[in-house]
C-alpha cells in the first residue's frame, strides 16, 4: 500500500472506533460522507487490503495501444538508433506523425534499452597520467585572462609555463592578450633561460593550431608552430582541458596567491608586474616544485645558427611581379633593382614582420632593399577574433576611434 492509503487506513480506523467524526473524516480525506461510508464497509469486510487501489497492478485505462508502441520503437531501432529521446521524438512527429509525448518516448527506449539515462550510466574512467620523469621533456603552456590587478589596474591576460616533470613554473608573462607576438616574446624568453624543451603542450587556441577545417589559404601551420619547427620543438594540442591539467591548476593557485601579492606591493600595471614576475618565480618554486623522477636535463641549449630575432617574427611569402613590386599589409613595396631583387621576378618572397610593425623582404638568404608606398584609405577587413582576445581588441579599437 501507499503512503496514502496507509494514511487513509488509520482515518478510517479512528471512525470506525468513534474517535473521528464522519464530516471530519470526509475533510481530512478530501471525500463526501457516502464515499467515506463506502470506505467503512470495505474496511469492515476485507481489512486493510479493502482500502488499497483496485488498479493496482493492472494495465492503465488511457494507455496508447500496443501497435503504435511497437511502430515507434521499430522505428527509432531501425532510423533512429543513437538517437536522445528529444530529438527522436521530434523525427517521429514531424516525419512519421505519432502521436506521443516525449515522456512516453523516452520511458519506451529507456524500457526497450535503445537509451540509458543518465543517472544509470557507467562513470568514465578518467586515470591520471603519470608525470614525466626528465626536466624539460614537455612544457604545459596557458594563457589566462583574469584581473590580476582587481581594481587597480586594467584587465590582462598571464602566459603561463609549466614544466610537467616537476610543476616548476618556467615562465610567467603579462600581457593585453593572447597574440603571436605575445608567446614570441615569453617563448623567447624562456629559450634564453632554459634551453629548448622536447614538446610545449597547449589547448587548441588558434596561436598553436589551424583550427579551421576548410581553411584554403596558407600552409596550414600557425606562425609559432612554424617557429618551434625551426628550433626542433613539437607542439602538442591537448584536446580537453583535464589533459593540459598542470598548467591548469597552477592557474588557479596564482589567481589566489598571484593576485594578494600584486596588491600588497600595490602593482597595477603590465610592466610592473612583469618586473615582479621573476622574483614570485622563485618563491614559487621553492614553496610547490617538486624532484623529478630523473636527474637527466632534456633542455638542449640554443644553437649558434638560432636567430630568435627572424624566427619570431611574422611570417608570410609575396609574389613579386615583372616590375619589381608586391603587395603586403595592404601596402606596395617597389623592390630596389639591385641583383637579387632581378633574380626575384616572378617568384614569392620572405615577409618578415616585426612586433614594431617594422616589413623587412629575403629572397634567397638576401634582404631586398625596398620602398614602402601606403594604400589610399580602404575598409578596414573584418577579422576574426578568439575570445580570450576580445578586451584588448575592443580597447585598441576604442582608442583608434
């Protein structure tokens, strides 16, 4: 019996002993007083069991009939397998008019076992990676939009280096946002500190990965990647946060730690921070790095054929035409006619450009001399911009109006 039938069995006890009057019974019950006599006699003449629910355990009266249950789960078998109860509902009353709720639908599959809620789902299994045991063998990377100077200061982003071997943190770096030239100057600088690691590991932002599938132009390879290549560096897109989970949780130990700091020395500006950056550093590390497994160092020092000044510049090729002109940054470059830039006709190219938007042009190991003619006023393009960047974009907009 239920819950409320047992409620209604001892109502009806107290009646039958005179402890309860019928009008009061019938309120408490919600019924009139025949029905509570009803309900007296079937006490009286088969007990409590007299009181529970003749419906129970019997097909319901309003249930839909047996065929247009059969017809829905066949098709969802056969059409529609995979399918969540929402979404097969949806195809069976727009392309097969059924007439059926998504609550009925979705207790036919759970039934029928074509769906499995999910609070009856097995867990994921999710076991740890193990660290690796070499310094320098992959470096996690991160950058984190955040306020970092509270109300002091304007919101900026931390580019974040983290040694998976040892949770040491390699790096620290503010900036506007995360751009290229940003991760050119923290890579840069921690190559010149350390050496070159194995691997850097990241998330799949658009600086370390062509996250465009159809994408037509270019090489289909970031500017860093291109880089990294350059010093024998892989880059690893990690593809869930947790597996990028060393940089990520040392994210939020500087979003406490790194935040109280700044505002006891009152630090409320980029370069501030920045010249802060190398002494919180070594605090540190000394407060949360740990041993690595093995004392072998797998950083390898920069080569003396390294030129960090051109890798880290960005990089595109141009065709020069006939009359030793080509076109970059919306700009016309008339190539000096000297022997290299004759050699050049008709072939694409080095444009080298740096953070200070200076436009240097190589053909063939060869700078060509050449004289920059700007545009008339054109539209501006549209461009396509990662969230984590959207501040800094919106502010450089914002000034240039």
């Amino acid at each position: 019996m239920s819950y409320d039938e047992l409620a209604r069995v001892s109502i009806v006890q107290q009646l039958i002993n005179g402890r309860r009057a019928q009008r009061a019974a019938g309120t408490m019950l919600g019924l009139t007083s025949r029905q509570v006599r009803r309900l007296c006699g079937a006490y009286e003449t088969h007990g409590s069991a007299g009181l529970a629910s003749k419906q129970r355990g019997r097909p319901s009266n309003r249930r839909l009939a047996e065929g247009l249950r059969r017809e829905a789960l066949e098709l969802v078998r056969g059409r529609y397998e995979g399918f969540g109860p929402t979404l097969a509902h949806e195809k069976l009353t727009e392309v097969h008019n059924l007439d059926i709720s998504i609550d009925t639908l979705r207790h036919w599959v759970s039934e029928d076992g074509l769906w499995v809620p999910p609070a009856e789902r097995q867990p994921r299994i999710r076991q740890p990676r193990r660290r690796r045991p070499f310094r320098g063998e992959l470096i996690q990377i991160d950058g984190y939009d955040h306020e970092w100077f509270e109300d002091r200061g304007p919101r900026c982003t931390a580019l974040v280096f983290v040694d998976d071997a040892t949770s040491a943190l390699m790096e620290l770096l503010f900036c506007e946002s995360e751009s290229v030239f940003s991760y050119f100057t923290a890579t840069r600088a921690f190559l010149e500190e350390h050496g070159c690691p194995v691997a850097l590991q990241r998330d799949k932002a658009g600086v370390f990965h062509v996250n465009a599938i159809d994408a037509k132009d270019g090489d289909g390879v970031t500017q860093l990647a291109r880089a990294m290549h350059s010093l024998n560096i892989d880059i690893i897109c990690a593809n869930t946060p947790a597996a990028n989970g060393r940089v990520e949780r040392a994210h939020l130990t500087l979003q406490d730690r790194l935040v109280k700091e700044l505002r006891l020395r009152d630090i409320s500006e980029i370069a501030s921070a920045n010249a802060f950056a190398e002494e919180y550093r070594t605090d540190y590390n000394w407060r949360f790095a740990g041993a690595p497994h093995s004392e072998h160092e797998a950083h390898r020092p920069l080569r003396a054929s390294d030129d960090l000044d051109r890798l880290f510049t960005w990089q595109e090729s141009r065709k020069v035409s006939k009359n030793l002109t080509l076109n970059y940054k919306r700009t016309l470059y008339l190539l000096d006619e000297t022997a290299a830039a004759r050699a050049a006709r008709g072939q694409r190219v080095g444009g080298e450009e740096h953070e200070d938007g200076a436009i240097s042009l190589r053909f063939g190991g060869l700078e060509l001399p050449a004289t920059a003619f700007p545009k008339g006023h054109t539209v501006r393009p549209v461009e396509v911009v990662e969230s984590k960047r959207l501040n800094a974009v919106l502010e450089s907009i914002r000034v240039q109006q």
